[in-house]
C-alpha cells in the first residue's frame, strides 16, 4: 500500500497567486506542486498547518477515508515539509502584512497541505442568500451529499459549510477543508471525545426540516441515505488503515501505536455496523 | 509531540536545477485605461533577470482591438522589448525600464524547475493571455498515458469504491531500501497480482514502445523482488483517431511482441483501443474478495 505523501520542500515548485476565496486559512493560496509519480507539476491549493501537526493529519486522515469510500475527492494530494525561509517568502508575496506566526513553525519546517486545484466552486461563491441555503440543504439530499454528511459525522467535522462544498451540480459535490475534522480535538495528546450533538452537516437537515426548506419525506429520506453510505465505512476504514497508521506514525514517532490508535478508535466506533442507524434513529 | 526535523519524506523530490522567480510581463495597449496584458514570462534569480519569452503574436489584442491592432506594430514592439530585456540581462530586475511606458514587468513569485527553459515554458503556458494556449485536438491525437492511467483509475474507483484502495496504487509503487526509495512504474498490486497501464495510443511508435518496454521490465524485476502469482499488462490499442499509417506501424510491431507475451505464459495480456473496455479488464484481475 503506497504511503500517503509527505514531500520535501523541493515539491513545491512555483508560487503562483492567491485563492480567490481564501476561507479562514489566511496562508491559503495557489501553488504547482510536483506530486510523486507525476511529471509535471499540478496546480494546488496549499495552506500552512500548525506545526503540531494535527491539522494537517486531520486533512490527510479525512482524504485517505473518503477516497476510500468511493467519495470525490481531489486526485492528488500531500504533506510538504517546506522550509521556513520559503515560507515566509510566500507569504509576502500573498500579502505584506502576513507574517509567519510562530505556531506555524517547527525546527525550521512548516508543514503545508497540498490538494489539486478543482474546477467548480464553491455554493458560496456560485449562490447567494436563501438560494446559497437551499442549494447547500438541497445537495446533501442527494446520493453524494448523503455519503458526504455520513462521513462528516463519522468523522465528526466541525466546519461543513457553504464555504467549503464545491458544487458542479448537484451530483457532483467536492468535500474540502477538514482541518476541523476528528472534533478539532487534540488526539495527538488525548482521546478525542464523542460529542453528543450532530455534526454541522447533518444538523443542517435536521434545521432545514424544521424549518420546512425540506418535506418530512425528503428529510426521512435523506436520513435513510446518510444510514446507507455509512454501511461502507467500515471496508473504507479497513482498505486505508494502514496508510493512516503509517501517516501518524511517521509524523509522531508513535512506537507503541498510541497516538494512532486513538484516532482510529475514534473513526472505528463511529463506522462501526449499525452505528450511523442508532445516532440517526434510523430503522436499518 | 511532532518533531518536523525528523521527518521523513516518503517520495524523493528532485532537486531543482533553476530557483528564482518568475515574472509577468505586462502590456496596457492604452496609456489611458488600466487595461493590461501578460505578453510574456521572465525568470530571475537573486533578483537579477535571468531569461525570457515573449509572445511573438497577439491573436486575443486583434480580438479585442480589431482595426487598431496592426500586426506590423506588434512586431515592432516586439522587437524594441526584446532589444530592452536583451540590455537588461544579468541587471536587476527593479531597475528594469523598458523605453515605452506602456511595458512593465511585474514580480509574480517563486519558481523552480528541472531546468531554466521547462520553467520558463511552464511559466509562459500558464500566464501569458494573449496567445490561445488551448488549441483545438487535431484529429490524430492518441492518448497520453497519464491520461489513461486517471482514467482507468477513476473508472474502477467508480465501480468498486470500497475495494479501490486494496490493489490500485495510483502513485506507483515503491520499494524502500537502505533509506532510498526505489519506484517501480505498476499501478495495480495486490500481493498476489502485479499488474500495469500503458498507452500504445500514441502518433509516434517510439512513445508506445518505450511505455510497453518500460512497463515490461519493471513489472519483471519488481515480481524478482517481491514474487507474485501473475503479472499483468493492459495495453491501450491506437485507435480510429489516429492516422492509419501509425495503426500500422503499431500493429506491424505488436504482432510479434504479443506474440511473444502471450506465448511465455509470463504476463497475462489484456489489450483493448477502448478504455472503459480496458479498465473493465484490470477489474477482472482483482475479483472480489469471497464474503
């Protein structure tokens, strides 16, 4: 199983400009990045990651699994290591003011998330308003949208939104920016918790129902859809385990297996059989 | 906790040959309205201008000025801004004044590269507006191989999504040995099968056989290392798009290769000038696990 690829500084091969819709990563811009096996370099959407590391594994972690569950996802992907002088170097030239703050940084290192570039945007640059709700309520209603708000739960990202759903029509979602991903908690240090509440996405159908945006038999059935997506998350888990392991050992250390093993407890008892069925009360 | 000193890289990168900075350089045909455009690409290093293109004609200002735009004009300018960036080499780039005003160079950012021209022509490719840089497919266009290998890729993450991540390895595979990584041009393992996708669907023969030949002799050395039951090679076919005399060529050649991997009972050959038909082929080298 090929490992997830964490690259040099020298992948990262041309500054090219900002993102035109940054999001909250204020690093976040456009980059070629020569991805491996790749002759030519792709052009990328690249942010800076707290140099702890957890950000950016939550990125990595998120993309291994929902690749592996069959769900769109950019075609490259990867960790730079870039150094800081080129670091500071790009930041300038996205913005004068921006300066490299010291979390950022580790023994000279930042840890950059890289991801091919995508055609479509996102609903929020494509709908305003109301419209930008009812497209959003309205992709997560669709077979795609299901397995994307199946993952989001089990994973429990904390940030879906407008922002960072990339729409190509409504069966054609691109789920991006799971920094947030894992509950935002810091696993490398403890076990994440299980929160109550649902994640941001499925409660956005839950509001959308009660709000009658969405009939009772659009919400039932897109209950039912997020249920059935969730039937394969467990395979997925199992056919990227070891990439992920992999991914947090090499960035960790991690000799007994600690720190993996709770992020894949985490993941583990939220794709387990029945387990989306009982959170959503869904009758399987 | 992370120690980023540490950590290793899982793929080489290649060293660059040329880091530096790339460069617009920009046009406002109308001294009067803030209207520009990127007439070529400039590579610098340490601040010091280095190489450049310029576009040598301006399709999209004939497209936007009609009559106004005098081809002989364009050629004029041109020439002038050549002889400037000529004068200006090896100086520093913030010192650059072209004789018109209507000329600036603009700093765009990091740039690195194999070499000096692959980064200049990347550079020129991507910003340079006034030249049409996606040209209509003439008729006999094969199919390049990384195209191919996405395609196939996507079409079997399609159809067997849970199962993609057990044999597909979209970025090759990897032997790790003695701290260097070695990479071997196979995209499908899955511990008992080894197989690979190549594009013979090509204009030019030399294109297909190196792909079939690299391929080949990958896929034999790496079941040497790591012994596998069966490899595979999948072969996309020239097809009807391409010139008839290329068919023949290709198909004056594969005649006695296939031959020959057929009959050595080493490969299992799959070949197809479809490649929804080929991928389907791959497929069925991995059947599914028994529940």
């Amino acid at each position: 199983m090929t490992a997830f690829p964490v690259l040099a500084s020298q992948a990262y091969v041309t500054f090219v400009g900002p993102l035109l819709h940054r999001g909250a990563n204020p690093t976040a811009h456009i980059a070629e990045v020569r991805y491996p096996v790749q002759h030519a370099p792709v052009l990328s959407a690249v942010k800076f990651m707290p140099a702890d590391g957890r950000a950016a594994c939550n990125e990595a972690i998120s993309w291994l699994l929902l690749r592996s569950a069959g769900v769109t996802v950019p075609q490259h992907a990867a960790l730079v290591l870039l150094t800081d002088g080129r670091a500071r170097a790009t930041l300038r030239r996205l913005d004068s003011r921006l300066q490299l703050l010291p979390h950022l940084v580790h023994a000279k290192r930042v840890v950059a998330w890289c991801a091919q570039m995508q055609a479509s945007h996102s609903v929020r640059v494509l709908f305003a308003g109301l419209e930008r709700d009812r497209r959003f309520v309205k992709a997560l209603c669709t077979t795609q949208g299901a397995a994307l708000a199946a993952l989001d739960e089990a994973l429990y990202q904390l940030d879906r939104n407008h922002g960072n759903l990339l729409y190509d029509g409504p069966t054609r979602l691109v789920a991006i920016d799971h920094e947030q991903a894992l509950a935002n908690h810091p696993w490398h240090l403890s076990a994440p918790p299980h929160p109550q509440p649902l994640c941001a996405t499925v409660e956005s159908l839950f509001t959308a129902h009660q709000s009658l945006q969405i009939t009772t038999d659009q919400f039932q059935t897109a209950l039912r859809g997020i249920a059935d997506a969730a039937k394969g998350h467990a395979p997925a888990l199992q056919a990227c385990r070891e990439q992920l392991e992999a991914l947090v050992k090499r960035l960790y250390g991690d000799p007994d297996g600690a720190i993996s093993g709770r992020v894949l407890s985490f993941i583990m008892r939220r794709t387990a059989a029945h387990w989306m069925h009982d959170r959503l009360g869904v009758l399987g | 906790m992370i120690d980023l000193a540490r950590v290793e890289p899982t793929h080489p990168s290649v060293e660059p040959s040329f880091e530096g900075d790339w460069l617009s350089v920009e046009f406002q045909p109308e001294p009067h309205v803030p209207q520009r455009f990127v007439i070529g690409a400039a590579l610098a290093r340490r601040g010091r201008l280095l190489a450049w293109r310029l576009a040598s004609e301006a399709p999209r200002l004939a497209c936007f000025y009609g009559d106004r735009f005098a081809k002989s004009t364009w050629k004029w300018l041109h020439d002038e801004l050549e002889a400037d960036l000529r004068a200006a080499e090896h100086t520093p780039v913030k010192a650059f004044q072209c004789r018109s005003p209507q000329i600036s160079l603009t700093l765009g950012g990091f740039a690195s590269g194999g070499t000096l021209d692959a980064t200049l022509s990347r550079t020129f490719e991507r910003i340079v507006t006034v030249v049409a840089h996606n040209k209509a497919k003439p008729r006999s266009e094969g199919v390049p191989q990384a195209e191919l290998r996405r395609a196939v890729a996507d079409w079997l993450m399609q159809r067997r999504p849970l199962e993609f991540a057990r044999f597909a390895h979209p970025l090759g595979l990897l032997i790790r040995q003695g701290g260097e990584d070695h990479s071997f041009d196979i995209g499908y393992d899955d511990g008992a099968v080894a197989a690979s996708v190549v594009s013979a669907s090509y204009a030019s023969l030399d294109n297909a056989r190196l792909n079939v030949m690299t391929a080949t002799a990958d896929l034999l050395r790496y079941t040497r290392i790591r012994p596998r039951r069966q490899i595979g090679l999948a072969v996309l076919l020239p097809g009807s798009g391409l010139p008839g005399e290329v068919r023949t060529a290709w198909s004056d050649w594969w005649r006695h290769e296939s031959y020959k991997y057929r009959e050595s009972g080493a490969f299992v050959l799959m070949e197809s000038d479809e490649q929804e038909a080929l991928a389907s082929q791959v497929s069925d080298l991995y059947p599914e696990p028994a529940a």
